[in-house]
C-alpha cells in the first residue's frame, strides 16, 4: 500500500491554509465568505469519484507482472496517441518518468527497443529512453535527444551503446529530429553485431558494433537517464521491447499498421513476441477542483490510495491548548488515507 504522496500531502495543506484565513466564526455560507477573500488555492475536495488502484503501467508483454512499469512524479496519463486508439503518456521534463526494474529478460545481447515520440521542445539534452549502467565502466544503451550542443550531430534522437571500457561508446547512432510537437515511431534494433536506428518506419542510420555489453544492473527508463536524471519532455506512446532484432520489414509493417489500420497495431506489435509492451491506458487520476484565483491551474489530483466523499464533522476546537482559537465550519466533506502497510 502506498503512502499519501507528496502531492496530496500539499493539496490538504492549501485546504488547511484557506480554511484558517477565513473569519474565525463559522458563517451560514462559508464557500462564499473564504472567496471572498480571494485564496489563490480553495479545494472543497467535494469530489465523489476516488482515483483508481492502480499497480503502475501494465505490461502486454510475455514478461508480464514481472516488468510493471512505476509512474514516477505525476506523469499525465490518458493523453491522445499517435493513432486512433492509442493514448499516451506525459512526460514534464523535469520529474516524471516510467521506470522498470532490471530484469534479464530486458537487457540481453541482441534486443529491440520500440516507443512512439512527441517531443514537446528540441530541449539542449535530455533522455527518451534508456537501458544503461552509467557508472564507469558503462554498460547498456541509451536514447537521448538534444539541440546539437551536446553530440554534435543536429537536432537529434541520439543512441549510444557501451561496452565496459569506462564510459566510451561502442557506437553511436542518429537520426534527425525535424521539429517539435510531431510523433515519432523511433526503434532501435540490436542482432548481436550490427545496431540499426529507424525513424517512421525507415532506416535512418545503421552501424557495426564492438563488443556491446547489456545494462548490468539499473533499470529501464522512459523520460529519463536510468539513473533518474535528464528528463525528458513530451508524449511517448506504445513503448515496446523484445529479445531480437526486428527486421526492417516488420519495423515498417509496424509504423504503417499505425496509420492506414490502428485497430491492428496492438496485434502486429504482439505477433512479434515483446517481452515488454505499455499502451499506457491506465485511467488518469481524477482531478480535485481549485475554487481560488489560481483556477484550474492549481486543480489538485486524488491520487491513489485517497478517498473521495467522506462525510466530515461540524467541530469547533483549539489549535493550541494553551491559546484557545474558535475555527471555522469544516468542510463538507473530508479526504482520508488509508494506513500504509
């Protein structure tokens, strides 16, 4: 079970706060007597729909529960995919993330590696993706995106993949990133010697490899560097990964099912065996409304394990023992947390 969140630790501390400014004697209309002095954040938390349990992104993938992915820091859910039938997922470029444990199954000598992109900016360095033990020596690979400044290459998707020799890379691969705000379907393949790199169903850069050595011990990230810096901003989408190499063929079948025939893409994707495969369709937390001048703005979430509609008590009490303070009328209804285990 997990523990309140820091989030909606602070939800209720915005509560509390707009609660203890209004007038310290209870008014027969006390939503309208708080407004009317203005709180930037006023959560009533009189909400009756309770966020979902669930256990992270759900994986498809013949790995199963073994590969669940962590949403990490509010990533958005339930955005619009790539293609009908699709949704995706948010990533804010500063904290969220998904993240995997390390499993064998995720980190062998030949792999591919498959995620439907959106970058939100050209951001000056940052991560899409990686399966990588960054300390010295390196092992595993990773997938960045940056302006030029970094690599040297043009705004770009960026792939490096290492081999134990400290931090020098077994090769790098590119491929160009024309402009923001526009999806990407981005795999990257590995058949034990050759690591190709493909941009919407077409090669976009291919090169042999010395001696790559997969990700030893740290998990696989998405909006992040594996060890949870340089994030990423943008929408990702339908992150697949299997134990082989996909043909160029199938990288194509897979990015034009995408377009001319969406209802078959989860399907096409399937017939090629992921151990891994997140379609990121866990329902999205429902949103606690902010009545302050702030607005929508600063609309808290219910995050799981809360629970919305508990009726409350009328009180008066103290805050302090020795220095008696009349409070106001509680609200209506109350959030509670369940104890963590």
């Amino acid at each position: 079970m997990k523990t309140p969140t820091s989030k909606a630790k602070l939800l209720l501390a915005g509560v509390a706060l707009a609660a203890l400014a209004a007038s310290t004697v209870a008014r027969a209309d006390y939503q309208s007597t708080l407004v009317s002095q203005n709180p930037v954040g006023y959560w009533r938390l009189n909400e009756t729909l309770s966020p979902s349990s669930i256990a992270g992104a759900a994986n498809s993938g013949s790995l199963g529960a073994s590969a669940i992915g962590t949403y990490n820091s509010f990533p958005t859910r339930v955005l619009t995919g790539p293609f009908a039938g699709s949704t995706a997922v948010g990533l804010d470029g500063g904290a969220a993330s998904v993240t995997t444990p390390w499993v064998a199954g995720l980190n062998g000598n030949s792999f591919s590696y498959e995620v439907w992109a959106n970058p939100g900016v050209v951001p000056k360095f940052a991560y899409l993706a990686s399966s990588v033990h960054i300390g010295s020596p390196r092992s595993g690979w990773y997938m960045a995106q940056d302006d030029g400044t970094t690599f040297g290459l043009g705004s770009a998707f960026v792939v490096r993949m290492f081999y134990q020799n400290g931090a020098t890379p077994a090769v790098t691969l590119s491929a160009p990133v024309t402009a923001p705000n526009v999806w990407y379907h981005i795999v990257l393949t590995f058949d034990g010697t050759t690591a190709s790199l493909y941009t919407n169903g077409v090669l976009a850069k291919a090169s042999s490899v010395l001696g790559y050595v997969a990700n030893v011990d740290s998990q696989t990230s998405l909006g992040s560097r594996s060890d949870n810096n340089f994030f990423w901003p943008g929408k990702a989408a339908e992150m697949a990964m299997y134990t082989t190499a996909l043909s160029a063929a199938r990288v194509s079948a897979h990015y034009n099912t995408g377009l001319s025939t969406p209802a078959n893409y989860s399907s096409t994707v399937l017939a090629d065996a992921p151990v891994l495969y997140y379609r990121f369709q866990e329902p999205v937390d429902p949103p606690a409304a902010n009545l302050g001048t702030l607005g929508s703005a600063a609309s808290g979430l219910w995050i799981y394990d809360t629970k919305a509609g508990i009726p409350a008590l009328h009180l008066r009490g103290t805050l302090d023992s020795r220095r008696p303070t009349r409070l106001p009328l509680l609200m209506a209804v109350a959030v509670s947390f369940a104890s963590p285990t």
